[in-house]
C-alpha cells in the first residue's frame, strides 16, 4: 500500500470515529453495561504533593448523570462541573451523545475535593472507555490539566509540589503546555509529557499515531462580497467618528487615552485596507475594531463633557448603555421573527451569529454601565471602550443578518427538528460550561476576599452575572421556540466561559506554548469540520476565523488564539447538534478494572485539584480582562 493511500485510510477511520451511530440500529444491539478504569491524579496539601487513586465508571443505559465524591461525600461544585464538562467533551469528541449515558467518578481520599485539574485526566479516561482504546497508557502518569468545553488542557497551579509527588511514586506527569516554563524549571520528573488538548494527548500519553487533517472550505462568494462592504462601512464610519474628536481642554491622562484610541484606529484602517480584496473577513474584523476604538475615544470625550456640565459619570454611562441595550433588544425582537425557519446551512450559521453578536451587545452595555459606578473621570476612558464594543456589536449583528439573507437557500437545507435538536443539545452542553465557569469563579472570589481584595472579588462577581445573563437569555429564546436565537447565545455564552475556565499564566508569551495551543486547535477544528463534513454540514464561516487567526498571529498570537478557540467552539456546537439529533451509542464491551490504593489511606483535607488556589485567581482576572480588551470580531 502505497504511504498516500495508508494516510487516507488512517485520516478517513479518524474522522469515522466521530461519526455517530444511527440510534435505532445501536440500541438494538445493545443491553446495559458498565465499564471502569482508574487513573492517577496528582493534588496538593499544603506545601507538598501527593497522588490520589480515582475510579471512573462508565455505564449505559443513562441520563447524562454525572456523580463525582471523595471517601467523605460528594466533591465540591467546582470539581464537580469540571468533571460534568470533561464527560461531555470526551463523549462528544468520541461521536457520542451523553444523555445516553451514566459517568461515577470516585477519588479515593478523605478531605474536600475542590478545583478543577482533575479533568483533564477524567476526560481521557471516559474517551478510552467510550472508544475501546487500552487505558494502560493512563496507568504510568499522574495527569493534571484544567479542561475547557473544546478539549483543550487549561494552566493548572501547584505543579512543583505535583511533579515531585508523581515523580517520588514513580510516575511520569501529564501536565498543560500552559504550564511549560515552570514545568521545566521545576519538575525533576523524568518523564514528563506537556500536552495542549485531547488531540495532543491522544498521540503523546495513548500512542496514537500521530496524523494530520487539514480542512480546506470554500468560502461562498456572497458571504464575501457582504463582508467587503461590511468592512468598507466601518472603515467609513470609523474615519467620519476620527474627524470628530475633539481634544481641546481633556486632562492629560485622559487626553494620552484617547490618543490611544485614535491611534489603534488609524492602524486598524490601514490593515482593513490591506486585507479588503483578498480576506474580506480579515478586513471586516479589523474594520470593526477600528470602528470600537473609534467609538471609544469619541464616548471618552463626551463622558468629559458630560461630567464638564454637571452629569454625573455614572449617569451618562447608564444612560447610554439603557440606550444601547434598548436597541439591541428592539433588533432582537425584529429578527427572531424574521429567521425563525431554516433557509440553508449558511443562513442559519449566519443568523445564529447575529444573534450571539445581539446578547454580546446587552452584555458589554451592563457592563460599562457596572464599571462605571467605579470610576472617576480620569478613568473614564475604560467604560468608555465598553460601550464602544456595545454599540459596534449592533451595527455588526445587522451585517450578519444581511449576510444571512445574501446566502439564503445556499447549501444544504436543514430540518427544523434538526435546529431545534442542535438549540436543546447545545443548550444542555452551555449550562454545564457556565455552571463550571460560574463554579470557579466562586472558588477565585473567596481567594481573593481571604486575603481583602474585595475589588477583584467584585470583578470577578460581575463576570459570573454577565455569564449567567448570557445563558438564561439562551434558555429564554429556547423555551420560546427561537432556536437559531438561542444557538447564537449559547455560543456566545460558550465563548465567554471558555475566557474564564481557559486562562493564560505567562508562559502565553513563548511562542513554543502559543505554538501549541494554535496546532492543538487547528486539530480540533479539522475532526469536527471534517466529521460535519462527511454530514454536509461544512462551514465557511469558521474557515474565515481560521483565516484571519493566520494573519493575527505575528502582531497579536493571544488574540488569534481566542479566535480560533471562537471557530472550534461554532464546530463544537454544530457538531454536539449533530450527535444529538442522530444519536450515537457504541456497541456493549463490558469491561472492569481496579487500581493500586495509592494514597487510599491517608487522611487528606485537600485545599483544592488546582492548588496554587490565589495565584490562578489572579491569573484568570488577567486573563478575563485581556479577552474583554480585545473583542476583534465583527
């Protein structure tokens, strides 16, 4: 066999895995089993490592229940969603639909369990069982890593003290590439493994062959000429907004702020001329950022202006951000009614974005408004750029809508049972990923008011509020039967939670760590787009994200990096759509094993999975203020 043909077969048997199995036909040949395996966690208590034994069973038929305790009772919410978020990827990633099914996770130790770096290794146990691949692999590691709703291994706290554990137990150590500076200047480990995701570890901890999938989608002619013009029509507006700025008597702070803005402007112009006729959504992107930034300079100044007369601060940001809110809601009620029925793949794809774009329009107005009770007028700049992104995100959202319209009737048709199925799977998947998010953030917040920074708890308290809006307005347009609508928010919802569960530390400034977190997710992207390809169900719209990260990385990485977790996440939901619609259940192997009692009979009180508890919180803060910094989306 020739090595082409040998890498097709090895591509095509891949990209099947994914591919669900028709429910009728699969329950039919099933009865009930239960499968187990253990893997090894690594945690800390107080200053030293330990490693805990930990029992994963899987069983069918189910619920979609998930149970996760210690020896003393069930573990706390923020291990526990942690945990409910890994079935979830794993089973999705392995074509199947987790309602089908029952997950116990049992962690050998006495004491509170809280945290979420267990997940990771959860995660990869449930895709053995799920997949019939030989766990053995697992057994020789201690496997830490925080897992966000792509799959992807999040930056964990506490490694020293975990590589020391795992290596004095004679194991090697499974770790997030996040963490590889202080990997390698403090693990003596060695046998230690950095992974970026679930695509990563399947090659590097289970021994599959190392393959490649690239994804090549046409763009569609229409969606193309509708960004041109989209890009033209911020770039007009951002240079009219330009002119305006008026900087006569602005206190110097303020005045270098909004030089700031302008200038991020201009510079964004330029590069939207650049990209104009050869990436149109490139350009589009970097249009509306400029559009933002100019938008932001010329609220900055009427702030001042404002406050100049006697308005208060706090009042003419709440009474623009009411303005702003009302107008989203009035388009939001206008569209519902005008694309609630299926006119094509990439229409729906296209309406469903305007929608997320909508509630990102009410969930940044909030939150300048929030901010600004904060505030004096020398930091007016910042609710200012909030309300910039609020106002732009309307304009956008009318470009997607228009877009959708330009492609109507293009590509497959779909069933409205299928829309309909994709809102309630995506809408199960979002509201364990924001009860994740929102779980961590309660975890943060007492770590910060342990040692008095109320003002970073009251922060992050804004963030779980601004979580919990987007998805209750997702469950909202669900129960009213606005699918499309409700496929929107809930994506938004996902990729707001994904900006609180998936944090950077500093190593996101080695370029070998940005390196492989971008492979990692143009992986991820190639198996879903691919497996909904073999559907029918390619994207255009997520191959335009991948191809504007292309030409972020060299001046931004970190913000092309949320971009391409932004395309995974639009594949992520079309394809948990698919697998719920079709079903997907294996065939019956009944399997069962038990592991070592390592640490069984110690009498742990763990502080927490992800220890290191205060340095993370920070961390995510940081990490949730750049992502809010760099909204570069239209």
């Amino acid at each position: 066999m020739s090595k082409g043909l040998a890498f097709l077969l090895a591509s095509l048997i891949i990209i099947a895995s994914l591919a669900a199995t028709s429910p009728s036909v699969a329950r039919a040949q099933q009865a009930s089993w239960s499968r187990s395996t253990w893997i090894l966690l690594p945690a800390v208590e107080g200053t030293s490592g330990v490693v805990t034994n930990t029992t994963i069973t899987l069983s069918y038929p189910g619920s979609g229940q998930v149970t996760v305790s210690d020896n003393t009772g069930p573990a706390q919410p923020s291990t526990l969603y942690s945990m409910e978020t890994a079935f979830m990827v794993a089973m999705t990633y392995a074509g199947l639909n987790w309602r089908y099914y029952n997950l116990n996770v049992h962690i050998n130790v006495s004491g509170q369990i809280s945290g979420p770096s267990g997940s990771f290794g959860v995660m990869l146990a449930v895709y053995t069982l799920a997949t019939g691949l030989n766990d053995t692999y697992l057994h020789r590691f201690a496997i830490t890593g925080a897992v966000s709703p792509s799959g992807l291994s999040g930056p964990i706290g506490g490694l020293p003290y975990k590589c020391e554990a795992a290596s004095s137990n004679g194991l090697g150590i499974v770790y997030p590439v996040g963490n590889l500076e202080t990997g390698i200047a403090s693990c003596n480990d060695t046998d230690q493994v950095p992974v970026a995701g679930i695509v990563d570890a399947l090659v590097k901890v289970l021994h599959s062959y190392r393959f490649n999938v690239t994804l090549s989608v046409e763009p569609l002619p229409m969606f193309n000429a509708v960004m041109e013009n989209v890009a033209t029509g911020f770039i007009n507006e951002s240079t009219s907004l330009l002119h305006g700025v008026n900087l006569f008597d602005e206190p110097q702070p303020l005045q270098g702020e909004v030089e700031g803005y302008i200038n991020a402007s201009e510079q964004d112009i330029g590069l939207a001329e650049k990209f104009l006729k050869t990436l149109s959504y490139a350009a589009a992107s970097y249009a509306f950022t400029a559009y933002i930034n100019a938008l932001a300079a010329n609220y900055t100044v009427w702030a001042y202006r404002a406050y100049q007369s006697g308005e208060g601060l706090s009042q003419f940001f709440s009474s623009q951000s009411s303005a702003i809110t009302s107008e989203a809601e009035s388009l939001i009620a206008q569209a519902v009614a005008y694309t609630n029925s299926s006119n094509g793949l990439a229409y729906d794809e296209l309406a469903a974005t305007a929608f997320a774009r909508l509630a990102d329009s009410i969930y940044y107005a909030g939150y300048a408004s929030s901010i600004s009770q904060e505030v004096n007028v020398s930091g007016a700049y910042l609710p200012a750029y909030y309300l910039g992104v609020a106002k732009a995100r309307i304009q956008s959202a009318i470009g997607w809508l228009i877009a959708a319209n330009a492609t109507r009737g293009t590509g497959p048709l779909i069933s409205p049972q299928f829309v309909a199925s994709t809102a309630s799977s995506v809408g199960a998947f979002t509201d364990t990923a924001i009860r994740y998010a929102n779980s961590l953030i309660s975890y943060y917040v007492q770590e910060f008011e342990s040692v008095g920074d109320i003002a970073d708890a009251q922060v992050l308290q804004s963030m779980e509020n601004d979580l919990s809006f987007l998805v209750s307005e997702g469950d909202h347009m669900l129960s009213q039967g606005y699918y499309l609508a409700a496929i929107g928010v809930y994506e938004d919802a996902l990729t707001n939670a994904l900006n609180v569960i998936f944090i950077e530390t500093q190593s996101f400034s080695n370029p070998a760590v940005i390196s492989a977190y971008a492979r990692e997710l143009e992986m991820e992207y190639s198996l879903l787009g691919s497996a909904l390809s073999m559907r029918g169900l390619s994207s255009s719209l997520d191959a335009s994200y991948m191809s504007y990260a292309t030409t972020l990385m060299p001046s931004d990485p970190q913000d092309a990096i949320y971009i391409m977790e932004s395309a995974v996440v639009d594949e992520l939901v079309w394809y948990i759509g698919a697998v719920g619609y079709s079903g997907g259940e294996p065939q019956a192997v009944s399997t069962s094993q038990s592991g070592p009692s390592l640490g069984a009979t110690l009498a742990l009180v763990l502080a927490a999975m992800a220890v290191g508890a205060m340095a993370v919180a920070a961390i995510s803060l940081r990490s949730y203020k750049n992502y809010i910094r760099s909204v570069s989306r239209p």
